[in-house]
C-alpha cells in the first residue's frame, strides 16, 4: 500500500494509540497486536474510515475493549471493571495525545532514576524475573524487593504527574 492510500492513512492515524489503549487495558503485546488488527478490520468493514478521528477512535478503543473481554472468560467482571477505570483513566490522562507525552514523560523519570532501580525495574518488567531471583539478584529479601517495587512505582508516578503538569 502507498503513503497515500486511504486505508493505510486510516490505519496509520489510529494503529499505535488503540494498541495502547490495549495494553493499559493489560492486554500483553501479541495479543494486543492481534485485537488492533481485528478492530482495525471492523472499522474498514463499518466505513468509520469516513469518520472524523476522534468518532473513528473512540469506536476503535470500544471495539477493541469488547474484543479483549471475550478473551477475558475466566474472571469477566474483574476485567470488565478494569477496563471501565482504564477508559476513564485513558480518556483523562492519555486520550488527547495517545499517550505520546505520558511515555515522554516516563522515559525522562526513568531516566532520572538510579542504575539499581532501572535494573530492578527491567528485571522486573521486560525480563519478567520473579520476586526470589530479583531478591537474589540484589542481594536483598524478597519483601524487600516488593517495597522496593512499590516505592519505585510510587516515585514514577509522582515524577509522570509533575511532568505532565501544565
């Protein structure tokens, strides 16, 4: 397909912010690749390409919630409240520029953090080590990898809202 096609344009506006939304969900990354796609099929399917973005968005952001809950059997409820904070969430903090400025901002205090807590963090989260290897890892107890844990995130967090301030 070429820059100009239509149908590129449509799916290039919107891709990368619904597969975000995705993943605030808690959708893992294959899966949510998956779900876009399906979506992205949807909205051609329906002409919401003849939508303005934002109408065309918040069809693909529901389309795709709906899409992620049928995967969800096993505790429905629980992810169907997830997902009704993850909209709120989204539509309040990250809808206005897909996310873009929030992981701006996330890149930046991650940055601003020690070596030992990056390492943790990604340990953690991109490697997916557990409490007892992260607590052998750094030489430290298992509760104190998960106040360490939970102090890091405090940090980012308190560092994303200040940045994101106006």
């Amino acid at each position: 397909m070429r820059a100009t096609d239509p149908v590129a344009a449509f799916v290039g506006r919107h891709q990368v912010a619904t597969w975000r939304f995705l993943r605030v969900l808690g959708c893992r990354g294959l899966e949510a690749e998956a779900i876009v796609q399906d979506a992205l099929v949807l909205a051609l399917q329906k002409g919401v390409d003849a939508f303005d973005d934002a109408a065309a968005a918040a069809f693909l952001r529901q389309t795709s919630k709906h899409l992620w809950l049928r995967t969800q059997r096993a505790d429905r409820r629980r992810a169907e409240r997830h997902a009704a904070a993850a909209e709120l969430a989204w539509q309040r903090d990250l809808g206005a520029d897909d996310g873009a400025g929030w992981l701006a901002a996330l890149t930046h205090c991650l940055e601003e953090l020690p070596e030992r807590s990056r390492r943790a963090l990604d340990a953690t989260y991109r490697d997916g080590l557990g409490r007892a290897a992260l607590a052998s890892e750094l030489g430290i107890g298992e509760h104190g990898v998960r106040t360490l844990l939970q102090r890091l995130r405090a940090t980012l967090r308190t560092c994303i809202e200040r940045r994101r301030q106006p």
